[in-house]
C-alpha cells in the first residue's frame, strides 16, 4: 500500500470519452494519484455496477471500457489474479453481464468471470446494526476488493456511488429483504454503511465520464462529466462525487451516518483532492432527487398514525403506465413487501399503497421506464 497517500485522498481525472486509450490513461492517472494499494501477488476483485441487462449508453451501469482499463491497470500492477462479478437486482448475472458489455470485457482481458449466487456468513462485530452478513463467496475469497461504480442519482439514497455499489455483494433477492427489513431512509443507510465494514473494499474507480441524473438509479437520463474518480476511501470518494453533481453531501443517508461515527474510518475533515479542481468541475444544474427533510421532532412526537399519512403525502410514491409496462414481472418478483401485483383489465401492476414501503426496488429494476416517483404534496 502506499502510505505517502492519505487515505483521504481522492483523485480527480479529466476524461471526456470512452474511447479506450483515453479510459485507459485516466484510471492509471488517478489510481496511482490515490495512493493504489500493493497488489503483487493478490487475488483482485473487481465489483462493476450490474444494476440491470441495459446498454451500455443508458448509464445505468459501470461503462465496459472502465472496467477493462481497470482490469488492466490491476495486472499491471502485479496481481496474481483478477475476477469480475455483481449481483443484479432480479436478472440473471450472465444475462446482465451480456448486455451491458461487461462479461465480455471481463474476459476479453483475461479475467474471470465468477459467480455472486452463493453466499457465505461474514461477522461484523464493529458494525452499528448488523453484526453478520451473507454476502458472495467470491468476494470472501479474494485478497483485495475494488469497488467500480457509476455515478448516478438514486431515488431512495439520493445518490449511488462507490458504497452502494457493495450492495450487490448480497446475493440475489436476499437484498430484497433487506428493503423489508429497514424501510427507512436512515437505517437502511445505517445498513450500507455496515456492510461497507463488511465487505472491505480496499479501493474505489468511479465511472463518472457518464452519470445518470433525474430518477435514478435506473431510468434516469444520461448526462455527461468527464471524469474519472479514484480513492482508497470509498466515503470519501462519494464525499467528493455527490458534491460534484450539487448535493451537499451530509444529506446523503449513509454519507452521513459514516461522518458521524469513527467505526467507519471516515473523515470528511482529511478529504484531501488531487488532479482536477472539484469546484471547477461541478456540473451545474444536474437534476437531482429532491432530499427529504423529515424533522425529528414531528417523527419522535407525533402519533404514529398521523406521521404515516404525513409521510405518505409527502414521499414520493411508484405510479406505473400501462403504455409503457412490458410484464417482464421484474418489479413484481423483486417487490419486497408484496405490494404489488398483476390484475384482470390492467397491463401494469396494481400497487397497494398501504403496504408499500418506498424502498423503490421496482423503479430500479423496470427496464422500460414504465414507472414514475410522484408526491401528493
């Protein structure tokens, strides 16, 4: 590891395209700028962002001339090996993996393409909610875990970027569960947070050449950076990259809850930049998803019928278009409270408001941008 690099540092590097040699020069430019980690004689993990089977060009995934210059910058630097893998929300890895372009960059480079449907048992005994987790063997069996996200907006989060990635660590739809079991906004952040300290991603390559704005994760719209981010910190590169696209970063959940607490080895105090001048580069109007602001008093005090209808006028529900929906039943199956479900004479799926929870699973799995987020207020 190079300790002359405070693990804070994180990386900026102009890079305007995809074209490959371009991707290729600006991730060794800002992996070696970070302060990369030893890898010499390792095993590498590398963990793209597989969110759904989408071309490349919608942005919703890790871009696959990132990965293959990552891929070739860890060889470069030593590693004995070098593997690839996600778990998507609900489609199939290698049927993902295909579409995307990642699975064939993955190997085209020589690196294998490993399985996430197995898990194993981890403990997290510094953790602050969850103290064991299932999460992919392949993960538990590499040495070092690279964390090779996208940057997008993301309607539960706010933003999505090298911490959340780690969430397809958690095979299939056991992440599904997960939703059910911390529905709101702040202890499911709490949950990302821990299974960062779980999974130990030793360093962070963001694609942010092309981000996704508006309703994100997924059927938001494309929009143009230019950069590629690098950190050993993933906090502190989420840190840098949600402020980039006009958020403060203290109202991104888990961003938050890592600032506050030690246990995470986080710091926004010794975030240090390096390449690139963060300000100068911030991308002026990015449509964002608005931040919710829920007062702690109101939540403590108030009954809880009266918060539930307070909260259920003013967070944005999941509205569905029989024009647009396909019944891929993608939405239905990853569901984790069963709010939804096909009926006679309606092409979409009927949404029970009563038991939905806001996790927004289903907007993030549709792949024909056939639901909408909309508030009563």
């Amino acid at each position: 590891m190079n300790l002359e690099t405070p693990k804070h540092t994180v990386a900026l590097q102009d890079c305007q395209d995809y074209d490959q040699a371009r991707v290729d020069a600006a991730i060794s430019s800002a992996c070696i700028a970070a302060g990369f980690p030893d890898v010499a004689g390792k095993s590498v993990l590398l963990k793209p962002n597989l969110l759904n089977a989408s071309d490349p060009q919608r942005a919703a995934t890790t871009h696959p001339s990132v990965l293959r210059a990552a891929i070739r910058f860890v060889k470069s630097r030593g590693a004995a090996s070098v593997s690839v893998g996600d778990s998507p929300g609900w489609q199939a890895q290698d049927m993902v993996g295909g579409k995307t372009g990642i699975m064939e960059a993955a190997k085209a480079e020589g690196a294998a393409w490993v399985d996430f449907s197995e898990g194993a048992s981890v403990e997290v005994p510094e953790a602050r909610l969850i103290r064991r987790f299932e999460i992919a063997k392949a993960i538990l069996a590499a040495d070092i875990i690279i964390t090779v996200p996208k940057l997008k907006t993301h309607g539960l989060m706010y933003y999505t970027g090298a911490v959340k990635n780690l969430f397809g660590a958690i095979p299939g739809f056991k992440k599904s569960a997960f939703h059910l079991r911390f529905p709101g906004r702040e202890e499911f952040a709490m949950m990302i947070a821990d299974l960062a300290l779980a999974v130990k991603p030793a360093f962070a390559i963001m694609d942010a050449v092309t981000g996704m704005e508006g309703q994100g994760p997924n059927n938001g719209t494309p929009r143009h950076i230019g950069l590629i981010l690098a950190s050993r910190n993933s906090f502190a590169l989420d840190w840098v990259g949600s402020s980039l696209i006009g958020y403060d970063p203290v109202d991104v959940p888990y961003l938050k809850i890592a600032a506050d607490d030690e246990r995470y080895g986080f710091n926004p105090k010794k975030i240090n930049t390096v390449g690139e001048d963060p300000a100068a580069r911030a991308i002026r109007h990015f449509e964002l998803v608005r931040v919710l602001h829920e007062n702690d008093f109101f939540r403590k005090f108030m009954p809880a019928w009266l918060h539930r209808a307070a909260r259920n006028l003013t967070v944005a529900k999941p509205y569905f278009s029989d024009e647009r929906c396909v019944r891929c039943s993608g939405c239905v199956q990853i569901c984790p409270a069963g709010a939804l479900a096909f009926v006679p004479d309606k092409q979409a799926p009927a949404v029970d408001y009563s038991a939905c929870i806001r996790c927004y699973c289903c907007d993030e799995v549709c792949p024909e941008d056939a639901i909408r987020l909309r508030r009563t207020l």
